[in-house]
C-alpha cells in the first residue's frame, strides 16, 4: 500500500467531516472512492465536489447498522470501482440526551452505529482485502477509546470497544500472515458535526429523541458548551486525513492525531496499574 494511485477507498460517513476528508485526501492521492452516507443530501453534495475535483466517485446511501445493506456496499464496490483496497469503518454518532436516566434508545443508537456499524464494515471488506492479500483497514475510534470523561457514555463505551476490536483484528490477520494493515484512528477534538449527529436519528425506528433529564439538565447543557467550543477550536480534517494515508503507507496501527492529549492515556493506565481511582 505504499502507492496508492489506481486504488480503492470505500469510506462510511463519507459525507462529511473526518470521512469527506479522508476521501478527499484519497483521490487527491489517486484513488477511486466510494463513500457512503445515511443523509442522502450531504452524500450528494460531497459527491458532486468530488467529481469537480477530478475524483471517480460511487456514492450510497447507507445505514451501517444493517449489515445486509453494508454487504450490498461492499459488493457494488468492487463491481463498480473495481475493487477495494483502503477500507475506511469511519460512520459514528456522538449520543443524544442522558445516559442514566434517559431512554435506552439513545444506548441502542449509538452502540448500533459506532460498534455494529464497524463490525458490519470490516466483516463486509475483509474477505476482498485478504483474497487479494492487499489492503488497509481503518476504523475511525477516538481518544474517547483510550481515556473516558463524563457526559458521552455510550460514545465512550463504543470507542472503547472499537479500539479492542481493531487491535484484535491486527493480531488475527498476523497470524494469519496477512499482509491486510489495520489502523486504529484515535483523535481527539476535530471540526466535526459530531455535536450534531442527532440530525440522523431515526424516528422511525426509535420514536422521538429522547429528552434531557431535568435533574441533569444544567450538567449536559454545560458540557455541550464546553464541547462545542473545543470542536470549533479543533483539527482540521484535511490534517488529520493527511496523517491517515501516511498511516496507511507506513502500515501504522496507532493514529493519534494529538500527542497533546497521549498523557492522559498514559495516566490513566499507570493510574490502573497501581489500583489508584480514576483521576
């Protein structure tokens, strides 16, 4: 994978934020790119940017969490594009009101998305990628995976699970003697719409969204603020992408997109190593 020109990169939640930079930076390198969106608007629009940029693009609309459907993705992939060679298991969702007290079908949403949406991915890609003993598989985690903090967590829970999983996958394809990478991309603030991905909920499965608790009110409320901000000051995702496909080359599992923030992973774990409380 160390040219990529002439490849394939299929990318979920490619219409926008980190997804749309990663197949930008891809066809800049290229790359054909197939991408794949639930909100059909954005998909067309970053598929019509694309094309304008020279990119030969197959867009989908798709919902990750229906792994039927993310089959279909990975079959019209290779049939279309003639191939796939950079995997990108990028679809997430931040959450939506409060996880204690609110509804389950927040936790349901968030898990079916940025846990079985990865799983539906990887299981749907990886069968190509070691026939042909090529390619790259990138799951889209957090820094949220490798500490945690109030206020998200199921998002916390998910990027946790993605970041084991991804490792897990590493070790497979090893012993398999694979020659497939895997990367595990763990970023910390990036301007995103991530805030905002309850725009995608879906009322026909899980009902209305669900509202804050009163009694936690005033807390989610500030961190959402604090977030906000911390977003609005975050990486660009041009940068970061262009971190990705080095990763890519280098065959690098670990993408920490801010060395800033790998102290506290590293007292987080000295913290657990010494039986001391979470700090």
């Amino acid at each position: 994978m160390e040219s990529l020109s002439g490849k394939v990169a299929a990318i979920t939640g490619g219409a926008s934020g980190i997804g749309l930079a990663l197949a930008r930076r891809f066809a800049a390198d290229g790359m054909a790119v197939a991408i794949a969106d639930v909100q059909r608007d954005a998909l067309d629009a970053a598929a019509a940017s694309l094309r304008a940029e020279g990119a030969r693009v197959l867009a989908v609309t798709l919902d990750v969490t229906d792994a039927a459907a993310v089959a279909d993705f990975a079959a019209l992939t290779v049939e279309e594009l003639g191939g796939a060679h950079v995997v990108c298991a990028n679809a997430g969702v931040g959450g939506a009101g409060d996880a204690w007290n609110g509804p389950l079908s927040s936790w349901e949403w968030v898990v079916n998305v940025n846990l079985w949406g990865v799983v539906h991915t990887i299981r749907a890609f990886l069968p190509t990628l070691v026939a042909q003993d090529e390619g790259h598989v990138v799951t889209t985690a957090s820094m949220a995976g490798l500490t945690a903090s109030p206020g998200m967590a199921p998002y916390n829970a998910t990027k946790h699970a993605v970041v084991g999983l991804t490792e897990s996958l590493y070790h497979s394809l090893r012993l398999q003697g694979s020659a497939v990478g895997v990367s595990v991309l763990c970023p910390g603030w990036v301007r995103t719409q991530i805030l905002d991905s309850t725009r995608n909920w879906p009322t026909d499965a899980l009902g209305s969204l669900p509202a804050a608790n009163p009694a936690a009110a005033g807390n989610w409320e500030l961190f959402r603020s604090m977030a906000e901000q911390a977003v609005a000051n975050g990486l660009d995702p041009a940068d970061l992408a262009v971190t990705v496909r080095d990763a890519v080359r280098d065959k690098r599992f670990w993408i920490l997109t801010h060395p800033d923030m790998a102290p506290f992973a590293l007292e987080r774990m000295r913290r657990a190593v010494a039986g001391e409380n979470p700090g």
